[in-house]
C-alpha cells in the first residue's frame, strides 16, 4: 500500500536555511503578530448598529472614532514604552507599537449627535443610531 503526502519544495528548502538561527528570530507564526487591522463584528437592528471592536493593550485615550454619514473610522496609535533599565538589553520583543486604522461604511447614515462608545476590558463597543429615513414623498403632477 502506498503512503501519499503532500509536500511544498520550497517551503521546505526555505525552513531548512534558517533552520539553524537562533529561537529568538521571528519565526513564520510570530511574524504575523503584528495586526494588520482591527478585528470587530458589526450587528445591527432597526434603531441602531452596535459595533465591538478588540483593542487588547491599549489606552482608551490612544483611541479615535469618527462618524462622516455612514462611514465610521476607528484608528488607534500605541506608542512604545520606555521600560528598559539600566544595563538591560532587548533580546526579543513582538509587541505592536505604531498607529492601525479601520474604515467602513454601513448600509445607513449614523446619527452621531447620539452615538455613544465605551472601552471596557480591551473592547470598544461603539452604539451608532441610525438616522431617520425621510419617507418618499409624492410630488402631485399639475
């Protein structure tokens, strides 16, 4: 019976170059740690979109949001700290530091005199009211 698996070449004459550095090296798994937008989940009822975003780590002063019709910006900018000591050195670090921005647009306009956002336990939760839609109004042909 024969044993069939798959295999990539170059994937695996990639590894083996660098097989030899050092544990301390990004590897594949840690490189993409840096995140490369916010993730949130965005719901919505008929007054009303709730969005929550995850923001583990940061400042609620270091958060921006800005509501234009139905477009929604949400960026966030960590600066890094300063928290190395006399004699000490960096050997590893893969926490994020620099500014991230998410733009989107709902399917409605947002009434922002009344939207509301709270940060609570590395989740911003943002409540966007939707605005009224006027009716259509008929227009009598004379």
């Amino acid at each position: 019976m024969f044993n069939i698996t798959r295999s990539n070449p170059l994937e695996e004459a990639f590894d083996n170059v660098f097989r030899a550095v050092p544990v301390w090296m990004p590897s594949r798994e840690t490189r993409a740690l840096a995140p490369t937008q916010i993730r949130m989940d965005v719901t919505e009822n008929d007054r009303e979109y709730v969005v929550r975003a995850e923001m583990p780590g940061v400042k609620k002063e270091e958060i921006s949001v800005t509501i234009d019709g139905n477009e929604v910006t949400v960026s966030v900018e960590v600066k890094q700290e300063k928290d190395i000591k006399n004699g000490e050195t960096v050997v590893h670090a893969e926490r994020y530091y620099g500014k991230i921005q998410r733009v989107f647009a709902l399917g409605q306009e947002v009434d922002e005199a009344t939207a509301r956002a709270k940060y609570h336990d590395g989740v911003l939760e943002l409540t966007l009211p939707k605005k009224a839609i006027a009716a259509a109004k008929k227009v009598a042909v004379n």
